[in-house]
C-alpha cells in the first residue's frame, strides 16, 4: 500500500508540475525546484538525526531513513507551481489565502498518511511544526525566486 | 568528529572548493553558478542513494550518520563546486580545449575519489564500482553546463535576464 502511494506521488507530482506550470515558465519551475531541494535535502536529514520523525517505509531503505520521495520529488514539485502561480499582483489577503491553502493542503496531507500509513511517524513532531517549517521553506524559495528572476519580465510585471 | 584525516579531508576540501568558487563566481555569474550547482546536486543526490542502496559504496564516517548512508557533504558540495569551476572553464575555451577541460576535470575528480577510497572512511567504493562513479561523474560534466546554458538561453525569461547573465 505504502509503495503504491509513494509512486502515486511522483506521478501526481510530476502531473501537477505539467499542468500547473505553462511551457514558457519551465525555467522559473526549474530554478524553484532546484533551490527547494537545496533546502529540504539537509533539512530532511537534520530532522531524522534528531530523532524527531522517521519514515518506516520508503524508498532506498538501505541509504537514507530520509524520504526521498517527499524531500527529493514533491515538496519541491509544489514549490515550483506555488512560485510560478504566485499572485503576485493580488491583495495581501489574496496572497495570504494562496500560502495558506498550499500549507493546509501539504499538512493535511501529511497528517492524514502519518495517521493511516508507514510512509511518515512522528516521534517529537506535531502537525503545526510541518504546518511551521512548510510555511518558511516555501517562503524561503519564493523569496528566492524572486530574487532570481529580479529584472526579468516576471519582475516587471509586477 | 574527532580531529581526524576525514574530518581533515573535509575541512581542507570544503576550504578549497569554497575559495575557488569565490574566485570564479562574480555579481554578474552568480545565477549562472547557482543553476549549475544545484543542478549538479539533484544528480549527485539520486545516484549517490542508488550506489549506496546497491552497496557499490559504503561511507563509515559521514554527517547525518543516522538518517543517511551517504556522503552528504560530497554530494551536496564537493562534486556540485567541481560542476561549477567546470562550467566557468568550459564557457570560457573553445572546442578542443573544452575536451581537455574535461579530462583534466575528470582526472582531478579520480584522484581525489582514489584518495579518498585509500585513505579515508569518507567513501569506500567496490573496486569496479570508481570507474562507475567516473562514468556517471564525467558526462555530469558537460550535461550540467548544457543545462545551464539552456537555462539562460536568450529566450529566458522572454529576453534574457538583465543583471545575471553574459546574455
């Protein structure tokens, strides 16, 4: 059950990514996915070093206890369709209403597997520190983006 | 990590590869570095967890030693900086330079797998399993460069970046 869903995840990932992303901003997915795993690579790891969540079932068992599904493929799959949806030139609120669906989306989700599969278990973790340290990284890689295509025509549309 | 030859192999390493890509990287290079860095990062990531989960490599003394089984600083720095001085080399020479470019490239990355393998615990490789490496390591050369030229290519993003690029 756990591997079907893992794989179901890279499929859906990628999907989302493909439908989500137009053609013309494949670069800006790219370097979006690119700093993401940057980030959730050595995050992932201090993580389970600490003792603060395993991942019993996952790919590649024998090298990492990380997930490399999660860290590797999805997570940074969704920052590069919460970068390049970005609206950047709604309200605040607007703003606010998008980071917080994609959060809501990515801890429920995580809650729901931690709770009916092997694929995540928390030891000293709790639903709010995802819904917390989402929260920064995908601002952190939006920040980034940002940053990156600064001069670029994204920038001037704003 | 007692104050050993791997602890050392990874100071003088990380010391290196850090000034030399202070040396290379200016304002204007610093998106062309970045794209090539990490791109070299996503496949040093994925192949390193496939030589480890298939026991081609095993690394005694690493960071994270319970939450990974691999060279988490190789694969998140040393081979990613190679990737970069590489491509700050290759963009800068023409056809048959760039072919030695990356041998000389390929042949500093052996030696310093081979050191490694004889005189640390950072990685041990099963002896066929180095050229393995060299297979995967030598096109990741010349594909991280193509990717980051494609990455800046004129087109992007609709003309060009104005400040990171030579474009």
């Amino acid at each position: 059950m756990e591997r079907v869903i893992e794989v179901a995840v890279w499929f859906i990932s990628a999907a989302l990514v493909f439908v989500s992303v137009p053609r013309s901003l494949y670069r800006e997915a790219w370097i979006s996915y690119l700093f993401m795993q940057a980030l959730t690579w050595p995050m992932g790891l201090l993580a389970v070093q600490l003792g603060l969540l395993t991942y019993p079932s996952r790919f590649f068992a024998h090298a990492l206890s990380t997930s490399l599904t999660y860290e590797f493929f999805a997570l940074p799959c969704v920052s590069a369709i919460y970068n390049v949806r970005y609206p950047t030139s709604y309200p605040t609120i607007v703003k606010f209403a998008y980071t917080l669906s994609f959060v809501a989306v990515l801890t429920v989700g995580e809650v729901v597997l931690q709770k009916t599969t092997k694929l995540v278990a928390y030891i000293h973790w709790s639903w709010y520190v995802s819904f917390i340290t989402i929260s920064i990284t995908l601002h952190l890689s939006y920040l980034f983006y940002k940053w990156f295509t600064k001069g670029s025509i994204l920038d001037n549309k704003e | 990590m007692r104050l050993d030859i791997n602890f050392l192999w990874y100071l003088v390493t990380c010391i290196v590869f850090f000034i030399l890509l202070m040396m290379n990287i200016t304002r204007h290079t610093l998106r062309e570095a970045i794209v090539c860095f990490l791109v070299a990062q996503v496949v040093t990531w994925f192949f390193s967890t496939i030589f480890v989960e298939l026991y081609w490599e095993t690394c005694p003394v690493r960071l994270f030693p319970n939450a990974t089984r691999t060279d988490f600083i190789g694969d998140y720095f040393t081979t990613p900086s190679i990737c970069t001085l590489f491509y700050f080399q290759y963009i800068k020479h023409q056809k048959l330079r760039r072919i030695l470019d990356i041998a000389l490239f390929a042949l500093a990355d052996a030696i310093m797998i081979v050191l490694k393998n004889a005189y640390t615990d950072l990685r041990h490789y099963v002896p066929w399993a180095i050229p393995l490496h060299l297979l995967v390591f030598i096109p990741l050369l010349p594909c991280s460069v193509w990717f980051t030229r494609w990455f800046f290519k004129q087109s992007y993003p609709y003309g060009g970046i104005k400040d990171g690029t030579r474009n």
